[in-house]
C-alpha cells in the first residue's frame, strides 16, 4: 500500500485540556508518523478561508469563532493509507456516534469541540498541507 500524508489539526479544546500528547500517542501508535507540526493561533481570516466549503452552512461562524478561540496544533502525518486510517482513528465527526476507542470518543465534547479535523481526501489533504506548512518544513 502507498506511503500518504494527510493534513491533521488538534482543535483549541484539546489544546485547552493539555491533550496535545495523548493524541500524538494515538497517532504514533497506530502506524502514523508526525513529519511536520507547529502550534499556532489561527486568525479569524485564516479560519474562515480555511473553512469556506462550509461557509453557507448555519455553524459555519459558530465554527470560525471555536477555531479561533484558543492555540491549535496543526499538523502532517505519514503513513500507509493516511488519509483514511486517520479518519477510522478519530472517529465520527458527532462523538456521540463515535466507535468506542477512536479519538473524538475518548475526548470530543461535542460536534464542534470535536477535539481534531482530518482531511477528507487525499486531494483534500495535500490542499490543507500546502495552506499550512512549506515544503521544506515537512520532514518524513
Ligand atoms: P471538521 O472535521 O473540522 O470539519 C468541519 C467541522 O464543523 C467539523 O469537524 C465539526 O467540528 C464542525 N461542526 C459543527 N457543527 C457541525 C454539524 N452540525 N455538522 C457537521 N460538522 C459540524
């Protein structure tokens, strides 16, 4: 299977709570390597840019002001099957649909304070990868 990369950020509640570690474990633990990371505190700019394909639903700004309301880590982890073994690793965007074990079940406290975001595609993720980081920061 190939090698991917996905883009990946730990949102301002998991920051908030010092879970920063926990989730890498998780990552690290299950075949995903972080080859590139920084914390930032997004502007409300970047946020609403980085949303925009959610820009005409009704939790878009709710969504803008969460993302802004605290540091976030953002983030680039390699592996085989990136893209999708990140998303069985968080779980369901709604943790209370989450599976027992996946990140948003064990720390999400809602839909929108769901702990982490992971591209949806490999497209996706190589779009959400160049809007964060240059090349020369990534390090596999
Ligand atoms: P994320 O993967 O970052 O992508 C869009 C985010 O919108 C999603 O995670 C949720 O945190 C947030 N969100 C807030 N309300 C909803 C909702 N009703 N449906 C889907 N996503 C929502």
């Amino acid at each position: 299977m190939a090698i991917e990369r996905t883009f990946s950020i730990i949102k301002p509640d998991a920051t908030r709570r010092n879970l920063t570690g926990k989730i890498n474990a998780i990552f690290e633990e299950n075949g995903l390597r972080i080859v590139a990371q920084k914390r930032i505190w997004m502007s409300r700019a970047h946020a609403k840019e980085f949303y925009k394909v959610h820009a005409a639903r009704p939790f878009y700004n709710d969504l803008v002001d969460f993302m802004v309301s605290g540091p976030v880590v953002v983030q680039v982890l390699e592996g085989e099957n990136a893209v999708a073994r990140n998303r069985e690793l968080m779980g369901a965007t709604n943790p209370a649909n989450a599976a027992d074990g996946t990140i948003r079940k064990l720390f999400a406290e809602s839909i929108e304070a769901n702990s982490v975001h992971g591209s949806d595609s490999p497209e996706n993720a190589a779009i959400e990868i160049a809007y964060f980081f240059a090349g020369n920061e990534i390090v596999g």
